[in-house]
C-alpha cells in the first residue's frame, strides 16, 4: 500500500473542503440538485421530488425541488454559448399550501342562472322541477359547499402530486397537471349532498346528471379564472409557501 505524502493529505483535504462549501449556498444546492435529471451527470445532492413548468414566452423554467433536507424554487434559463442562468426564487424546510380562492358570486350566480333555465325547460314538458326550484332556493349554501369541496380537494391532492414531483409549477402557484377528473369529482359529490339535504323524495338520474352538468359549468368558470396560458390544464390549484 503507497502512503500519500503530506502534499497530497493537504491537497486532498482542501478539494473536500471545497466541495463541502461549494454545497454550502442554496444556490450551489440548487444547481447541484438540477444535475439529477441528465444522464451521465453525477448529483451530489439527494433529489425526492422535482416539480417544473416552462414558460416558452418568457423562455424560463419554473422548478420546485425537494431534496432530502429543504425545498427549493428556483428558475433557470438558457443562457448565450450554451450554459444555463439560476435563480433561487424560495427555499424552506417545510412546505404549505393553500387553495386558490374561487369567486363564489360567480359561482353563485351561474347555478343560479342554470337552474331556472332547467326549471324553464322542465315546465315546458311536464316534468319536476322541484329539485332545481330547491337549487335557486339554497344557492348561497349550495356555491359555498361547492367551492369548500374544491379547495380542500385541492390542498389535499395537489400536496400530494408536490411531494410526488407531478405538479405544474410556477411562481408560487402548483396545480395537477393534465388531469381533468377534479372539477367532474366534486361536482358528483356536491350534488349528490344537495340532493340529501335539500330534495325530498325519489330523483331521477336525468335530474342528478343535469345538477351536476350545472356544478361542473359553474366550477369551471371559476377555476377558469386562474388559469393562463401557461396554467391551462389547471383543474386543483394551490398557492405554496416555503418555510424553516
């Protein structure tokens, strides 16, 4: 076995250090850490959940890494003779989330406005109206249920899709992406507590699927709102907040 020299323990010992404080920043973690998706690059940092989004109008990656002590937003861009810019937008060791806000006089509103076109149309050939007369009569109650059942869909789900690295990504906001079940899966469930609170009597399936065709217009208004060009599959929606 060939002892090292005291030259070269020394020059050992000061490329680990150098290493140890390259890693010392959040933005050298950050960069470290985006090394993980490309094949052949060696990451020294352990990567669990990485969540991104690109924004092709302003040419920028939105990212939201978890590595195993803390997470990290960060944004990167290509750069001129081929590297990469990064920025740290966040950073914490714990991750919050609350539902977007939903507009509920909107939401209000449209099932409102839907409900007495259905009582219109139902009238007209004779069939029960109960069920949408009992919708304008609790509408108020009716919004209010429906938005609690998204945004607490939305805490629930999406935090789970952040932790799993599924998430869009931008800014501060995270969504499912590219899944259209969450408006479809609360409306069914909105309406089908409307129905045992506020109908009496047998309702026909005709009448449960136009309630909830009314649910899904009105949700969709109101989640439309926080979609953009570069959120347009967003179904749930959070805001994130990053703490220590």
């Amino acid at each position: 076995m060939t002892r090292k020299t005291a030259s070269e323990v020394g020059e050992s010992t000061d490329q680990g250090n150098e290493k140890n404080v390259a890693l010392e920043t959040v933005e050298d973690k950050a960069r470290e850490a985006l090394k993980h998706d490309h094949p052949g690059k060696a990451c020294d940092v352990t990567v669990r959940a990485h969540n991104r989004d690109h924004d092709s109008t302003h040419s920028v990656t939105d990212h939201l890494i978890r590595t195993g002590e803390e997470w990290i937003g960060v944004q990167t861009w290509a750069e001129a003779g081929g590297g990469s810019g990064v920025a740290v937008k966040d950073h914490g060791e714990t991750l919050q989330v609350e539902a977007l806000e939903l507009d509920h006089d909107l939401i209000a509103d449209r099932i409102r406005s839907e409900a007495l076109d259905a009582i219109d149309t139902h009238e007209e050939v004779g069939r029960p109206v109960k069920p949408f007369t009992a919708l304008v009569r609790n509408v108020t109650e009716v919004a209010d249920d429906l938005v609690t059942r998204w945004q607490t869909g939305s805490e629930q789900v999406v935090k789970e899709r952040l932790y799993e690295g599924l998430a869009g990504w931008t800014g501060r906001t995270a969504w499912t992406a590219h899944e259209d079940e969450a408006i479809y899966i609360e409306a069914d469930r909105a309406a089908t507590w409307f129905i045992d609170e506020h109908v009496t009597g047998d309702v026909s399936d005709d009448v449960e699927a136009i309630i909830q065709d009314i649910y899904v217009e009105a949700l969709y208004d109101a989640v439309g709102d926080h979609r953009s060009r570069q959120t347009p599959h967003l179904e749930y929606g959070v805001e994130v907040t990053l703490v220590d």
